[in-house]
C-alpha cells in the first residue's frame, strides 16, 4: 500500500456527502483559520486506486507538535480490497519518515477504528448509533424504551416548542450557562459556537427546546447525509426531564426526514462503572434505541523524548493547580484495567 498526503481535499475522488462532517473541506478551514491547525489527508492506494482515506490536523504548542485524526479510516472501496491495520502501520511509518508530529494523541470520541497500528497505546471505546435509512418513524419511536417514549408522550400534552437555527444562538448560551454552572461540566462560550456556525452554516444545528416561552434545553449538533453526531447538550437543572427526551426525539425525526444515513449520539464506554456519570449518560443514549458500536481509540508517541516531557509538564500544571490529572480516555480505561 502507498499513501499520498493531500493538503487540498480530494473532491475530484470523493463524494463528500458520503463522508462525516469532519473529513470535509470546511471543516478543515474551520481547524485551519478559527483554530491556527494545520489540516491535510492521507490516502491509501493500491494498484493506483484510492481505497482509503483519513484526515489528519497538527496543533503547535511551544516546541511540541501533536498530530490527531480527525475521523476512523475511511474506506471507499469495496471491502476485500482494504486491510485498515496495514493502511495505519503504513501511515504511520509516513509520519515518522516525514517527522510530521512529535506524538499521535488520541483522536475525538466519534473516531472509532476497526483496527489499530502496531505498537500503539489502545483501548476499546464505542458509541450509540441509530440508523435512520433501516427504519421508518414508526419504528425508531417502538425501539426506544418504555419509559422514554412514555416521557416523549408526556411531552406532547405540554407546552413544550421545539426551535432551531442560528437565530436560537442567544437561547443556547443562555441554556448552556446555566446548565455549566449547575453541573461540573463546561460546555462552549459565545465565540467558539459563532465559530462553528461561520465556517460551517449547512453543517450546524442548534435546536432548543422551551417551556411557556422559556428555553430549557439544548443541542448542538454536526450534520451532513453521512451522519448527526450530537456534540453539546445542555438543561437547566430545573426543567422537566421530558424536555430533554422530546428535544432528542424531534432532532431524530428531523433527521430522518432530511435523509441523514445515521444518528450518532457521540462516544461511548465499553462496561462503565455502575452508577457512574459515563453510565448515566450511557443510559440515556441507550434508551432512544441507538446500537452500541465498539471499536477503538489509540495514540502514539513518536518522539518519546518530547512525548514523556509534555506528559510531565501537564501532571506538573495540575499539580501546581492542586487538580487531579485524569488524562485523556485511553488513561482511563486502561486504568480500569
């Protein structure tokens, strides 16, 4: 297998609609000019045929840079012509032969791999996925369970309104500073949502959710016909928990009626803690029906000099800020361990 590194993306070769939202062209400008990343892909070939491709961003911090990809793999051939571990043991040596990053961290929650390169540092993670093609609305609502569509159904008789657009922007802050004080997460500021919407207005949603007038609830999502990834939410904490269930349901049905292929609720583990946060939240994307998807999530260092000295100063930092360093999820489950 070769791979060829691409700093324009190759529309000529691929159909863009059939990808995520995170392997296009704007979102590389998004990374490129909002957050100063230096985005590129890399592609797999075989008997002069692309079969594969992945994108891939660098962020320059001091004397450290750090690569990330930005999805799995993506195969566009037919299957027996693609072995995902071969393409990432080859991409791999290409990093290194290039010096492209210091180390590989791990990559968002929605990048699942099939397969991981030799000699990484892994672990396997999931999400929940619905596909919208296979059933119709009838049947997504029967899939859900009991509970949720008796709440949805509660949410019908009340004075609930669905909004969405770039007009509800105002709404949502408001939403998510609220729900950021109230809780022990941090959910986006003004300017990195007006980002978003400015480099990627056909692939933003925001959808609120308000009782007699008042928004309650809230979501941000990335959209294409590829997929929905669910990427922030947020609820007051006082708000009915019904809200939150009939906001979820309208955005699916939404979705449905667009001709999107999949909903994915965005990143998942594998046997959490019983009675933890992550199965709380596990809990609630399971109930609306989705499929548990597993794969995996891996990292690796490149420069194990650089890697070992960046992993130091941040324990260092935490330490000095008297926070606990968690690291990143691959840390922690391997932890579980």
């Amino acid at each position: 297998m070769i791979v060829k590194k691409y700093t324009r993306f190759p529309s000529e070769l691929i159909d863009d609609t059939k990808i995520p939202v995170f392997c296009t062209a704007a979102y590389a400008r998004y990374l490129t000019e909002a957050k100063s990343q230096d985005v590129f892909w890399l592609a797999g070939f075989k008997n002069d045929k692309m079969i594969c491709i992945i994108p891939f961003s660098i962020v320059k911090k001091l004397i450290f840079k750090k690569g990330c990809f930005l999805t799995a793999t993506l195969n566009i051939s037919s299957q027996d012509e693609f072995c995902e571990k071969e393409f990432l043991d080859t991409v791999v040596q290409f990093i290194k032969n290039n010096k492209t990053c210091d180390w590989i961290e791990q990559p968002p929650n929605w990048a699942l791999f099939k397969a991981v390169p030799s000699n990484s540092i892994f672990c396997e993670f999931g999400t929940y996925r619905i596909n919208l093609e296979k059933y119709d609305e009838t049947e997504l609502f029967g899939k859900m369970e009991k509970d949720k569509r008796r709440s949805i159904k509660k949410a019908m008789d009340s004075n609930f309104v669905i909004q969405n657009g770039p007009e509800c922007l105002e709404d949502c802050l408001q939403v998510f500073s609220r729900a950021t004080a109230e809780g022990n997460h941090t959910l986006p500021k003004k300017k990195e949502l007006e980002n978003l919407i400015y480099y990627l207005p056909e692939n933003i949603r925001i959808n609120v959710a308000y009782n007699n007038g008042n928004p309650q609830s809230c979501l941000v999502l990335f959209i294409n016909n590829y997929s929905v990834y669910g990427e922030y939410a947020g609820r007051i904490a006082s708000s009915s928990r019904n809200i939150n269930s009939f906001l979820m349901w309208e955005t699916i049905k939404e979705a449905k009626k667009s001709g999107v292929k999949y909903f994915d609720f965005g990143g998942a583990r594998i046997n959490p803690e019983p009675g933890s946060k992550p199965e709380k939240i596990q809990n609630f994307k399971e109930h609306f029906g989705g499929e548990l998807v597993k794969g995996f999530l891996w990292k690796m260092p490149i420069s194990k000099f650089k890697y070992f000295l960046y992993d130091l100063s941040l324990r260092s930092f935490f330490l000095l800020s008297l926070n606990k360093y968690e690291g990143d999820i691959i840390d922690q489950e391997l932890k579980r361990k």
